[in-house]
C-alpha cells in the first residue's frame, strides 16, 4: 500500500532569527540555522535587508580609506551638518566630503567619539587635543576656543553629553578619573561647578579600566573591561554616589553602546547585553540578549582587530553591531524577545558596512569606502548581495525513518526578477542539491490605478509560489533558500514540504 506524503509547512521560517547554538536536531523549525543578510520584518517574515544608496559623489578627500565615524550635528537654531571621519581628516558634507580639519593639526586615528552638548559638537580621541564646532566660529581646537593649552588630562577617549555637563574619561596615562565639565560649558573643566572623580577603589573585583558612560534614570553608569560602576545623583556631580556595582560583565569598546529609550544595550566579552537586566540579576545568562549566537559573537569578539560599531533605529526596530575588519554585523530584532531572554537575530555577511548614524528624522546613514550613504533600496551601491536562509534539521517528528523528500513549495513576497535557488540536503551533509528558477517581472496592480479588467487587484506586493522537484532520501532533511537581491525586496512567506516515510534506519 502507498505511503501518504507527509508535510511540513515551515510558516514564517525564521521567525524566531538565527539559532547556532541548540542541537539542529532538536531546534524549533521556527529558528534558522542559517539567516544572511536578513532582517525579521514587519509582519514577522525573514527579508532581505535593505541596502547601501551611496549619496557622496566626491569622496577625493576620503582618498582609499572608508568613512570610520559618522555624526549628526543639529542646534536649536535648525542648523545641520553631517560630519564623517576618514583618512585621518574630519569632513562635512553627503554628497561631497570637504576637509574642515583645524590648520596645523595632525590626525593619525579616526576612531573619534562626537557628541552634541548645548548647541555645539564636541570630538574626543585618546592623546588629541579635544574639539569644538558650533555654525558660528566653526571647528576649533579647545585651546584656540579657551586661549589656552589644553592639560593632558582632558586629552579623553570617551565622552558623555548627560545632565546639563560633558563627562569625560580615558586619557593616555589614566583610565579611572572621570572629569565633568562646568554648567553648560562643554569647555571647561577647571572652573565653576566642573570637578573629577577616581573609580579606582570602587570596582567590584579590585581593578579594572573605564571603557563607556552612559546616562540612565539619573544615574552616571560607567562600563568597565569586567564590570560596572552605577552612580546614583549625577544631576549634582559633587554629591552623587555610588549606589549599585556588578561583577563580571564589562563593556567591549565604546562604540557598542546604544541607549534605546527605555535601557541601555552595550556588547560584552560574552555577547549583548541589557543594563537594566543585567544590574536587575546580577548574573550572565539571565541577561544575555545573543544568547542564540553566543558562539560565534564570543569568536568574533576575540578576533577583532578594529573598533566595532553599532546604531539603534527605532523606525527599523533593530540594533546593528558591525565587526569591520571582519565584514560581518549581527542585526538584533528589538520588536520583542524570545521564550529564552534573547533577542531574534540575523547575521549580515561579506558586507561594506564600517560605522552608522541615525538622523532625527530616522535616516540611517552608513560609512563606507565609497563614503557615505543611507540604509534604503535593495543594493549596495549598485552591488548585489546574497539573500540565504536555510532551516534546522528537519526529522518530520520521527529521526529514525527514512524520508524521501518529493517536493518544495517556497510562497515569495517580492524578489521581482530574482533568480532563486531552491537547496536540500540529507544527514546534515554539506553538499546540497539545487533547483533554480527565476521569479518574473511582473508589476503589482493597485486599486484605483489599473482597472480591475485589466490588473488585478494585489495589494501591491507580489507573491510567487513555486513547486520543485526534489530527490534523494535520508533521515534528516535541511532545506535552504538563497537569492541575489538586485533591486528588489524578498520576503519568505512559507516553505511547504512534502515527503514519504520510508523504513526505520
């Protein structure tokens, strides 16, 4: 008697991002084993990522190098200026990049912390003379801006613009005194109510280095290499105190850290980590929000060799942590967490991205070696780039019975023009099988813009529902999607597979 074809329908695949951490075999199908260049969009599909429209035409003073920071001035009066750092210049501009690099001062670094404070913008790096720039007088050193040289002390890596002050920490010599300038003079350090505090004695563990600031329900939070100080009273820095300590979790780097309105996200040596979780438990796994990529996030974190950078967008809901010498970024979904604690995730590969900025108007700018450009279209700079999923062991319910895969049914939303390569595997090999086709050309219809005679009536998007062939047999069944986005959005809807139970292995 015929075995009837048994089904999976794979709804919303990913739905729940990247898994590489749990057993393939006893993951949850809802996770991917595999998510590249993807986000979780809207409606909880696995997409595409936008891309990279490269807006600068003239990047001469950029020469070879990329755009290493990007930062959004704005003031009260409605001024604005886009300024990015590269080939050790500081540049303003989109379309062009010009060199507003004081006379007479030499950069041989580019990882700058910018920060706006009371209509002005305020650059800090490690053993440089900090700046200042307003639309009035320009981009100044603080010893022209002051009339004199600027002590060694104040030459700091990190700043914070919180509580009507600058902060700021990490010069050559000293990684524990925090200085705070006066009342609304991001200038001054040494006059008025401006003073400086030593954290040495209050680490938790007995010694460690100040890395971030971060400004949070009226507390200065400072990240160390292995652990956190919380100051309680920041609004009045002579008085304030330390009210809580954590052991154990410390901060990267400085350019990880991204305050998202309600807590406070930054990336620890063992992944993503949450302020308030963190401070709230006390312990690493509770508040590990990449829990589901630890593995590899810990990797890459050993290996990295150059400053990472990160951006929050709320009009995206994700926070973006880009390894740069790597060409690899991890895009967490902020929409909501999992049964785990953790975050949904994708991996972004092989990528231009090197540093981000957001707008007020939710633009997200990114840095690249073809200068700057904004995270829209389905492009990078006129570059396709490869969309790839690809489940989880597939065992039907039942891993000791052969299966003999006989077809795929991949629904596509979008991806007009793409040719798509359908992939499945046995056994966990690595050597799959492909079926490609090609998605056609067809333009949605819109009510009120094509008659119904003539166009249907689709809503706008285009949903294509292909049926493969497959061969081949195995106890574990892998099932993958790839496509090379080249102008078009791609969302997976649902993957239907039908296959019939053979004998017990």
């Amino acid at each position: 008697m015929a075995q009837p074809l048994q089904s999976i329908n794979l709804v919303a695949p990913a739905f729940k991002g990247v898994n590489t951490e749990d057993s393939p075999l006893a993951q949850d199908p809802s996770y991917a084993d595999v998510a590249d260049n993807a986000v979780i969009d809207k409606r909880g599909r696995i997409a595409a990522r936008k891309g990279i429209d490269v807006v600068t035409t003239d990047k001469t003073e950029l020469g070879t190098d990329y755009v290493h920071k990007i930062h959004y001035f704005y003031d009260d009066a409605g001024n604005e200026v886009v300024f990015t750092a590269g080939n050790n210049k500081i540049m303003t501009g989109t379309t062009t990049l010009t060199d507003v690099t004081p006379g007479s001062y030499t950069i041989t670094a580019n990882n700058w912390k910018i920060v706006n404070f009371n209509d002005k913008a305020y650059f800090f790096q490690r053993g440089y003379d900090p700046l200042v720039y307003d639309n009035a007088t320009g981009l100044r050193t603080f010893t022209v801006a002051n009339g004199t040289a600027t002590a060694a002390t104040l030459k700091c890596h990190e700043a914070l613009a919180a509580y009507g002050r600058l902060w700021i920490v990490d010069n050559a010599t000293d990684t524990q005194t925090i200085y705070w300038s006066d009342l609304l003079i991001g200038t001054d350090f040494t006059g008025g109510s401006s003073g400086s505090i030593d954290v040495s004695k209050a680490w938790p563990d007995g010694y460690d280095e100040v890395r971030a600031l971060a400004a949070h329900n009226n507390t200065l939070i400072i990240f160390g290499k292995h652990s956190i100080l919380v100051y309680g009273g920041a609004s009045s820095p002579a008085s304030m105190a330390l009210v809580d300590t954590v052991a154990g979790v410390g901060c990267i780097c400085r350019n990880s850290v991204q305050h998202i309105g309600t807590d406070v996200l930054f990336m620890s040596p063992s992944g993503l980590r949450s302020l308030g979780r963190t401070i709230q438990e006390k312990s690493l796994p509770l508040s590990d929000l990449s829990l589901n990529v630890k593995t590899e996030i810990i990797s890459l974190i050993s290996n990295r060799t150059l400053p990472t950078a990160s951006v929050y967008s709320p009009e995206n809901s994700f926070y973006i942590i880009v390894f740069p010498d790597q060409l690899t970024a991890y895009c967490f979904d902020l929409k909501g967490k999992l049964e785990n604690g953790a975050y949904r995730v994708t991996r972004w590969t092989s990528i231009p991205h090197k540093s981000f900025e957001v707008k007020t108007d939710g633009t997200v700018y990114i840095g690249t070696v073809d200068g700057l450009g904004t995270y829209s279209g389905y492009l990078d700079n006129t570059t396709a780039y490869r969309f790839r999923y690809y489940s989880p062991g597939l065992t039907f319910g039942d891993p000791a019975k052969t299966k003999l895969l006989k077809k795929l049914r991949p629904t596509l939303v979008g991806a007009t023009g793409a040719t798509v390569f359908m992939k499945w595997s046995y056994d966990l090999a690595t050597d799959f099988k492909t079926y490609e086709f090609t998605v056609g050309n067809q333009v949605p219809a819109y009510y009120g813009v094509d008659e119904f005679a003539i166009g249907e009536f689709t809503g706008g998007e285009l949903t294509t529902r292909n049926s493969v062939q497959a061969t081949g047999n195995g106890s574990i069944i892998t099932i993958g999607l790839e496509a090379d986005i080249n102008g078009s959005a791609l969302s997976l809807q649902e993957i239907n597979v039908l296959a019939l139970m053979g004998k017990t292995v």
